[in-house]
C-alpha cells in the first residue's frame, strides 16, 4: 500500500475506534454500548491487518467482535434493561472523578510520546533499521504458531490453567445452592469425624 | 525451524510450580461425581500431599544446583535463582499451613467443596511461577491466573451478601488494574525494541526514555493495586471483611508476598525509568500514614488487618526504593527477610481469626475478650503475631523493620525512616488493643468458647514459634535474604 493511502486508511481506523469507545462509555443503554464495542473492535482489527499482522487482526475479529461481543449482547438481554430500570449512574462528583482519571492517564501518555527520543526516532524515515525490511512470514499463522509452542511454550500451558480457573470460578459462582437435605448428611458426617 | 528441546534445568526449574497444578486438578477430578463421596478429610490430605510433593520439588532443586542462578530458562520466560526459591517457599508453606486450616473451617459454614483447594494449589502454582518469571509475558499471565482464583476465593462463600459484595468490588478493581499493567508492559515492549525479558530490556537501554517512564509507571500501578498501596487501596479493607477468613489470610500473605517478589525483580533488572524513585517515595510515606491511621479506629479484625497489611506495603516499598537509589544494590536484602517475617505472622494472626469466625462470623475486637482464659495458646500465638507486626523486639517483626529503617538510614533516606518508625510508634497501640482484650478482659458469656481444631492450633503454635526464632536468631534468614537479592541479577 502506498504510504498516503496507509496512513489515510489509518487516520480513519483511529479516528472511528476513538470516536467509537467514546461513544460506548458515554451511552446509558447497554446494548448500544455493546454495539459501538462490536464497531471499535472491528477498527481496531483493522490497525492490527494493516501492520501486517493478518492472523492477529482476523483473531481480533473472530474472537472479540465475534465470540465475546455475542457473550456480551446474551448477558445484556438476559438481563433486559429498559431506560426506567437502568441503575442511575453516579451524580456528577462520580462522573468527574472518572474523567478527571481518564485524563490523567491521557496527559501522562501524551507526556511520554512528546518527550520520547525514542518515539522521535522511530518516526524519523529509516530510524528502526531492523524494522526496515518485513520478512514475508510476517504475521502468518505458520510463524505466530512457531512462536507461541516454541519461545512462549510455559505461557500457553500456564494459560490453560488460568482458562480452567475461569471455568471452575463461573461454575462455582453460577451453581445452583445445595438442597437442604444434602447440608443435613453433611453435618451428620462431621458429627462422627474428629476435628481436621 | 529447530525442534523443540527441554533441557534438564527447565524441567526442574517448573516442578514446584507443576505440582501445585496437578494437584489442584487432582483435587478436582476427586470431587467428580457426588460432591459428599469425598470426605472433608481426603480433600484436606490430597492438598497436603500436592504441596508437600511442591516442596519436595523445591527443594530438589537445591540439591541440583547451588545458589547461583542458572540464567533463564523457556526462551527468557522464568529463572531459577535463590531469589525465586525464597519467595516459592514462602508461598508454598503459605499454601501448606492454609490447608491445614482448611478442613474444619469450610465444613462448619456447608463449603467444604474440593474447588476451595483447587483453586489454592492453582493460585499457589501462579505465585510460585510469578516468583520466578524474568519476562513480561509469564509476569502478566500468573499474575492473572492468580488474581482470577484469589477473585473466587473471595466470593467463595455466595450465600453471604458481604462476601459476594467483597468479591465483586475485588474483581472490578482487579480488571481494571491488569488493564494498566497491561498498558505499561506494552509500552515498555515497543520502546525495548521489541525484547519481552528483564535482562533484555535493561539491555535495550530504553530506561532513560520519557515513555519508558510512563510505562513502567502504569507497571506500578497494576502491582499497587495488587498489594493494596494508599491511592489504589480501597477495594482492601471491605474485600478483607467480606472475604471467607481462610482466603483473606491466604490473600494476605500470598498474593502480597508473591507481588512484591516480582516487582522487586522487575525493577532491579528494568530500573524502573526517570522518576521512578520519587513516585515510590511519595508512595510509600501516603501509605505509611494513612494506613496505620485508618487502622486506629477499627473494631472489625479484619478490617485493622487489612489497614495494617496495607501498611506494610508501605514499609516493603522502603527496600525498593534504597535498591533503586543505586548507592548499593545488596541493600535491598531487607524485602526477603521482611516477607518472611510478615508472612508467619500474619498467618498466625488469621489463623486465630479463622478459629474465631468458624462458628458464627465474629470478628470483632469484643469477640476476643477473655480468650486468654478459654484458648491460652491460640491467645499467645495471637499476641507474639501482633507484637511482630508492631515491630516489638525479639520478634521477626522487629528486626525486619530495623533492617528497613537502617537500610534507609544508610542510603540516606532519613525521612522515610523517621517516617516510618513514628508511624509504628502509632502502630503499636492498636495491635495492643486486641492484647489487652485477650489478657485482662472477662469473657461476656462462659458459653463464648472458641472451637479449635488442632490444624489452626498447630499453625498458630508453629507460626508464632518461628516468629520468636527469627526474631532472636535471624542470622541464617538475614543471610539467605542477602545471598538471594545478589542472584537477582545473575
């Protein structure tokens, strides 16, 4: 892609994906939020493909515009907010508090970036060198995978141990309570073992 | 592309942690079926058998290797060094004494489910690889893991509002630290050139940057939430409150011990940026402060010993702040000794809580009046524990803090050190409270008789006898701590 095409296809993903999130906090409705999360997600897919990282953005697609986002719209429906049951959401003290730290967080980062050296190089044409030239396996699945089972293999089965975490936690949140009866056996039972 | 290859060090180095985690999924798979089949005390034997088999793996590796750090190991993602070792110990004691309190407290409130142990053998397996973890990726992932169990923990018992309320706040909070972590990891990242291990980003040379400050900043905050230091401290004392009294001691002591184990690494090899000093000295004076005010007033247990842990991150941030002073990097030895310390005995304390609580949910400070007189040696277990924790000598408490303020003395942080024994002057008067109360007040009622299984019973004994042994020879552990820092940087 040519370079002012890239960067006014990038100028659009990022204005969107701010305008998008901006739009997802300040809603009162849940469900639009969730719908302008779907619209920032989707940008933001798109930043990752045009960095050439095509496996990561079609990820980013599947699994969070897809998959969570659907989790998501479920909860929200289950729960069916209308306007009149919506919680209210904290006075003005409240809503300038979590401004006040959203801005801060804002200043600090563009404190950063605008006294980086660093940054200044990386923006200078040929400042990165070893950036320069991208291999052609770049992004693909083939090399993501090498790098996932090869470099970061303790990671993925640590990962899996905090997936099975998440599981037994919404299981044990989520289970229906003992019947009463079940609580008397148990009881019985301790009555006859010494104390652990 | 080259096949993939394990070298013996690997494998040994991810024992203790490996362990853990086939024993929670042991643990799990015992309770298939009818959840009554299993009685408590199997559950309780399985989850001792798994961390007995950590340390038995933990300490398989000192007779592998020596001290000296074998360099990193999977590519960069985790280390076995003495500094590691220490803090998987720590943890994995933690672990072992917390299950020996297990059985009598969950089956006394209906809970006795294989998920509580489950889920501590795998928050203990994350700590263990969290004390060990050089790189950013294997910090972030067992944080999570971590978090994600001790988040359950909390909420484990949902038929109590508080604790569901508790869990909830601690979830949210917790989210939204990762979220700043994150951030500042992935910023550090880029600005590394891309290098995802410590020694790598030192290398880069990154450090000095205005970003990399920034970045390292946002790392902070997550690991401040975590610990429960002052601005980003108040999910604690109603998490503290809520919480089932087993999980808070286990949160207490493990979660804290195995945090500040890996940002202590983490700035020793990164540095930390600009003005990472500065931001860790106003820190650690708020938390100091405001701590141990807020701890003045409290008639829930609990909620003083959240106020006091929170505290007590201030004091463990002192060390930090002496290492990053670059006057000497071995003077940041006191962070081992003090969380050991801390550690026996803030076990010893909730497991007097634990004993407390098992019946009905008391914790407050009129519940303990008399206890010397029912329970003379859960009594004294509880009073060395809050003499420790005052910094009282011929207590580990004590000489940990006096190893922190000299240490601050002598890289010239006099004002932090004053600081920091006024405030423990403070300090001192409500931990005597609950000592007062144990020792010179009559019960209310002759039928306030405290249960005491003789698992919170030996906990209490061998916490507080530790206490008094390292508190008048702590020698061996003052030295352990010192050679441990030095591994840090290989």
């Amino acid at each position: 892609m040519s370079g002012w095409l890239e960067h006014l296809v990038f100028g659009i993903l990022a204005t969107v994906s701010v305008l998008s999130s901006f739009l997802v906090v300040t809603r009162k409705n849940p469900i639009y939020s969730a719908l302008f999360l779907v619209v920032m997600f989707a940008m933001v897919a798109g930043i990752f493909m045009l960095l050439d990282a095509t496996f990561l953005g079609f990820m980013q697609l599947l699994v969070y515009a897809g998959a969570i986002m659907v989790l998501y719209l479920f909860v929200i429906m289950l729960i069916n907010p209308r306007d009149e049951t919506l919680p209210d959401e904290g006075g003005t003290s409240e809503k300038a508090f979590a401004a006040g730290v959203s801005l801060l967080v804002f200043a600090l980062l563009t404190f950063g970036i605008s006294n980086s050296d660093l940054v200044t190089e990386m923006t200078t044409p040929g400042g990165i060198p070893a950036l320069a030239e991208v291999p052609a396996t770049h992004g693909a699945i083939e090399a993501f995978g090498y790098e996932l089972f090869s470099k970061h293999l303790l990671v993925f089965e640590v990962a899996s141990i905090l997936i099975l975490v998440g599981i037994i936690g919404a299981v044990h949140i989520a289970m229906k309570q003992r019947p009463a009866s079940a609580d008397e056996n148990d009881s019985n039972e301790e009555r006859l073992v010494t104390d652990v | 592309m080259e096949p993939l290859t394990l070298s013996k060090a690997e494998i040994l180095a991810v024992l203790p942690a490996g362990a853990l985690f086939v024993t929670g999924l042991i643990q799990l798979l015992s309770d298939l079926g009818d959840p009554n089949k299993t009685s408590r005390q199997e559950k309780t034997h399985l989850a001792m058998i798994g961390a007995t088999g950590a340390l038995v793996a933990l300490a398989s590796l000192f007779v592998q290797g020596t001290a000296a750090s074998t360099g990193e190991l999977y590519a960069g993602a985790m280390t076995d060094d003495l500094f590691g070792r220490l803090g998987a110990g720590v943890i994995i004691v933690t672990s072992l004494f917390c299950t020996l309190m297990a059985g009598g407290y969950l089956s006394s409130s209906g809970n006795n489910r294989a998920e509580f142990h489950a889920l501590v053998s795998f928050s203990a397996g994350a700590m263990v690889l969290l004390c060990q973890s050089t790189n950013l990726v294997s910090m972030f992932v067992a944080i999570e893991t971590l978090s994600l169990a001790v988040y359950v923990l909390a909420g484990f018992f949902r038929q109590q509002k508080a604790a569901s309320e508790g869990a909830f706040k601690y979830f949210v909070m917790g989210a939204f630290s990762s979220g700043f972590l994150l951030l500042g990891m992935a910023i550090i990242y880029g600005l590394s050139g891309a290098s995802l291990s410590f020694s790598a980003i030192a290398a880069a040379g990154a450090s000095d940057d205005a970003l990399f400050a920034v970045g390292a900043l946002l790392v902070l905050i997550g690991f401040a939430f975590k610990v429960g230091v002052v601005p980003f401290h108040s999910w604690v004392p109603d998490v503290y409150q809520g919480a089932p009294t087993l999980a808070v001691g286990w949160m207490a002591v493990a979660v804290k011990a195995s945090s500040f184990f890996a940002l202590c690494r983490f700035l020793y090899h990164t540095g930390g940026g600009a003005y990472m000093d500065q931001i860790l000295i106003a820190l650690s004076i708020v938390t100091m402060i405001l701590g141990n005010l807020a701890a003045l007033n409290q008639q829930s247990l609990k909620r003083m010993l959240a106020y006091s842990g929170i505290a007590h991150s201030g004091y463990l941030m002192i060390p930090l702040i002496v290492a990053l002073s670059g006057n000497d990097i071995l003077i940041g030895a006191s962070l081992p000794f003090y969380l050991c310390a801390y550690a026996g005995t803030t076990l010893a304390a909730f497991g007097v809580l634990t004993a407390l609580s098992k019946a009905t949910d008391k914790d407050q400070l009129g519940d303990l009046n008399g206890l010397a007189k029912s329970r003379p040696l859960l009594a004294l277990g509880f009073t060395v524990a809050l003499i420790s924790l005052a910094g009282i000598p011929l207590t580990a408490g004590f000489i940990g803090k006096l190893m922190i303020f000299s240490d601050a003395i002598g890289a010239g942080f006099v004002q932090l050190a004053v600081i920091g024994i006024l405030t423990s002057l403070v300090s001192v008067y409500y931990y005597l409270r609950p000592i007062v109360a144990m020792w010179f007040r009559d019960p209310r009622s002759s039928f306030d008789l405290i249960p005491a299984p003789w698992g919170v019973q030996f906990t209490v004994g061998a916490c507080g006898i530790a206490t008094i042994v390292f508190g008048i020879f702590p020698d061996w552990l003052v030295e352990l701590s010192r050679i441990s820092v030095e591994t840090i940087l290989g």
